[in-house]
C-alpha cells in the first residue's frame, strides 16, 4: 500500500533529524516522515566523529558554515544542557610548533574574530602548559568555548522529539529513485512506494545520488573519504584537559591529526584522511567497485587528486604504519608511547568536489522545484544542525505553501538537460582506464614494499637497511606516483 506524506526526509542524521524538528516546530499538522535505510539513526557520518562543537575558527568569514557554526555552538550547548545531555566545555588549542606557522595561526586568529568568536587567545608556550601541562608548542590560538558532546545520544534525543511531533522515522527503508507527477513525488523505497509533496534530501554520503535519481543534475560529486583513529589506552585517560589541534594546512580540507577527549571518558588521535574505496567504506578492505568507478571516472577527481598527490600518498602512509602517526602526535605531547596506542574506529567524510576539481568547502544548500537537497555539510555539519534546520524550514515554507518556484539558478545544479557528447564518454572512459593503471601500480608497489619490508626483518631483523627502508618509503611511493602521473600527462 502507497504511503502518503506531506514532507518526506531522506535521511535519518543528525541533519535530517533537527530539519524534521525545525519543520514541525513550524508547521505541526504537516504529516512528515524521514527515511532511513539502516535499523538507527546517526549510523554514518554523524555517530563516526570527534564529537566537537566547534566554535567557528576555521571558516571564511560571510560563508553558511561560518554564520551555522557561531549560532549553532550556542544552540547546541543550549540544547544538551536543558536536555541534561553529556556535554563539556573543555576548550581547544591550535599549536604552532615551527616559526613559519605563525602568520597562519594570526590568521585564523584574524578569522575568528571576524566570525564574531568569543574568548579567543594567542598564547605562548608557558600558558600553554598551563592549560595542557604534557603539550608542547612555541604558540598557540586557545579558544575556551570549544566543546565536545555524544552526537549520537543528540540524535536519538532529536529522534524521540519527531516522533513526540506525530512524525514517522521509517528504519531499514532504502531509497531507490523517485519521479514527480502532477503536484507529487512518488519515491520507489525498499518498503513500497511513498507519494510526498515534497522531498529533502539529507542522505549525506549518497546525496548527489539521491539528487540526480530526481532529475538534477549536480555540478559536485561526493567523494569518500576514510578518518582513522587510534584510542588512548584507560591509563591515559588523563593525558590531555581539552583538544589540541595542529596548524591545518591551508590547501587541504581536513584539520590534520589531532587529540580529542571525549563526553565517554577517554581520548581519541586522529583522524588522518585517506580515499575510501566505498562510500560507506569504514575499513581499509572495505571495496565497493561502483563507489571505486564513481570516483576515479569523474574528471573532478582527477583534477583534484593530481594537485594534492604528495598529500594523499602522505596520508596513505601514515594509515599503514603507526609510527607515522605517533611522530604527529609526538609534536603535541612528547610523553606518548606507541604502547599508549590502540586501534581505534573510523568515519567516512563526504567530500563535495566540483568538475573543476576544487573543494566545495561552504555548505551547498539547494532547491529544485519541490524539492530541497542538501548536498554538502561536512564538519561543522553537526555543530549547526539546529541552524541548518531552521535554514531549511525556512526554505520549505513556500513549498509547504504551494508557492513554487518555476525556475530555479544555481551555482551546483547542472540545468542543461541536452545529453552527453560521445567525446565526453569517451574523455572519461579513458580517464577511468589511466587511473584504474595508476592505481594498480601504486597498489603493486605498496604492496611490493611490504613485502620486502618483512622479508627484510624475518631473514636479518630491525637492521639500518630496513630502517633506511622505513624512512625512505613515503619519498619513493611520492616520486613513483609523480612518475605515473607526469607519464600519463595529468
């Protein structure tokens, strides 16, 4: 039997969730329902991360992310402390451990004032030890109001409030493709068909997916990445106060390997940032070939990937040994152990790039004709969950009101309805042949190293040579890759 709603959410996450609520708030007799194709909500990107609120450093003042993140801070904490949620103000520094990251670190400095962040502090090394007595740094930036929650319990919460609004969350229902007809849309779901006036698209890593099974064509692809992260063991527990970041770098979207307590009690390091072979890739064997397809044909990737080879490869060396990554975490406290580390979970980041290869690095928030897609809402996603609600019930007004917007312009939305040129499949055909080469190359030759590597310390033990192995492998997997790519003329 066909399922009837007014609004329809796909996806169950924390920002399908506080839209839902944002909704409702609003408009309380719209019969609304959210989608949810595993048996919980907050199983993807919203219950695999850090657990931060962040307080609004990083991001370009005038952008979505710096406006949601400023109000979301506080609305978020507002939120867990009146619903008696775990919930610590515990602060964050951001160490510069080399001379030349001062300028950036002003920077951000200069940013978070502009984002109208309160209490932020350039620190020197003394104060330093003061808030972070194992931590070391020549400076630092301290913002006291950085905070870390259970995003995971906030969304059960978020959860037992849609449902207290008459709502319906339909677990283990998957999304399969929808078509609008007349003033309707029918969603095709593994539980039958849903006929909705109106759909918003919160599916996070499947989002651009979503969007273009409804006739958009998006002008960005998500593309997975794979945070790891080592535990601190129980007796270090007490190790750090807060959160201590490094300097991020500029060309790259992530923050860079960081230590993070949390509302549970013990410590997190990490996460690094490497391509998942699956969108819902969470281990290294982790492959899905159309995911692996979906990446590699898409001429964004490779722009993208053929100007930030060095760091790629740096990240995939840093998930395969540990003694990478506890150098990087050494800088912030010089007492850690290889022995305080113990494998951790992982998340997967849905990355929105654009065809020209560049970051989309601002929430994408946008409309179709009855329609809402939210298709990009990385960190701080969870943060300003609330705001992002409030954003998008605001938006739904005139659809719930029948005032529809016959043509609709957008800087991600693809209008040109004419098809490919046979020249374009064939472009990237090829691009999918010469990448599925490289990676095979490179997959050989990491393997190869390894290979050696053990052969190496079975026949003669830990000796100079396979030290000079170890030191030397991130420059040669750098090079040969520089090689494949200069060969292939990327």
């Amino acid at each position: 039997m066909t399922q009837k709603f007014d609004v329809t959410i796909i996806g169950a996450g924390i920002i399908g969730l506080g839209t839902a609520i944002s909704i409702l708030k609003k408009h309380p007799n719209t019969k609304l329902a959210i989608l949810e194709k595993d048996n919980q909500v907050a199983a993807h990107q919203t219950g695999h991360n850090s657990g931060v609120i962040h307080s609004g450093i990083y991001y370009k003042p005038g952008s979505l992310k710096a406006e949601f993140c400023v109000k979301g801070r506080t609305s978020m904490a507002e939120f867990c402390i009146e619903n008696n949620l775990k919930y610590d103000k515990c602060g964050k520094l951001i160490v510069a451990y080399h001379e030349e990251e001062f300028p950036r670190l002003q920077a951000l400095m200069e940013r978070g004032k502009a984002n109208l962040v309160q209490g932020l502090e350039l620190i020197g090394p003394e104060r330093i030890r003061e808030i972070e007595p194992n931590a070391v740094g020549l400076k630092a930036l301290y913002s006291p109001n950085t905070a870390i929650v259970d995003y995971t319990e906030v969304s059960e919460l978020f959860a037992n409030k849609v449902t207290n609004y008459g709502a319906n969350i339909l677990l283990n229902t998957k999304f399969f493709n929808a078509k609008s007809i007349n003033k309707h849309t029918i969603i095709k779901t593994s539980k039958g068909d849903i006929k909705t006036k109106y759909v918003i698209n919160c599916a996070g890593l499947f989002s651009d997916r979503v969007a273009k099974s409804m006739g958009i064509k998006p002008k960005l692809r998500i593309i997975p990445f794979r945070g790891e992260y080592f535990s601190l063991i129980p007796e270090k527990s007490n190790l750090i106060n807060g959160l201590i970041y490094p300097v991020p770098d500029p060309q790259f979207p992530f923050l860079g390997v960081h230590l993070t307590k949390n509302v549970k009690g013990y410590i997190e390091a990490g996460p690094n940032a490497v391509l998942a072979w699956a969108r819902e890739g969470y281990r290294k064997i982790d492959i899905r070939p159309y995911d692996v397809m979906n990446t590699f044909s898409y001429p964004g990737f490779v722009k993208f990937s053929s100007k930030n080879l060095k760091t790629g490869l740096m990240e995939i060396n840093r998930s395969f040994r540990k003694s990478i990554f506890l150098k990087d975490l050494q800088k912030m406290v010089p007492s850690l152990k290889s022995s305080d580390l113990t494998k951790g979970g992982s998340g997967v980041r849905a990355q929105a790039i654009g065809s020209d290869g560049s970051l989309i690095d601002d929430f994408a928030i946008e409309m179709g004709t009855r329609s809402i897609h939210v298709l990009n809402a990385p960190s701080p996603g969870a943060t300003s969950s609330l705001i992002i609600g409030d954003y998008i019930a605001n938006l739904a007004d005139d659809l719930i009101n029948d005032v529809v917007p016959k043509k609709f312009e957008s800087s991600f939305f693809d209008n040109n309805n004419e098809n490919d040129s046979s020249n374009k499949n064939i472009a990237i055909l090829l691009t999918m042949i010469l990448f599925g080469s490289l990676l095979l190359t490179l997959i050989t030759v990491i393997g190869a190293f390894f290979i050696l590597r053990a052969i190496y310390i079975y026949e003669w033990g830990s000796n100079s040579f396979t030290h000079y192995i170890d030191n030397c492998s991130f420059e040669s997997f750098y090079f040969i890759g520089k090689y494949i790519c200069s060969f292939l003329g990327f």
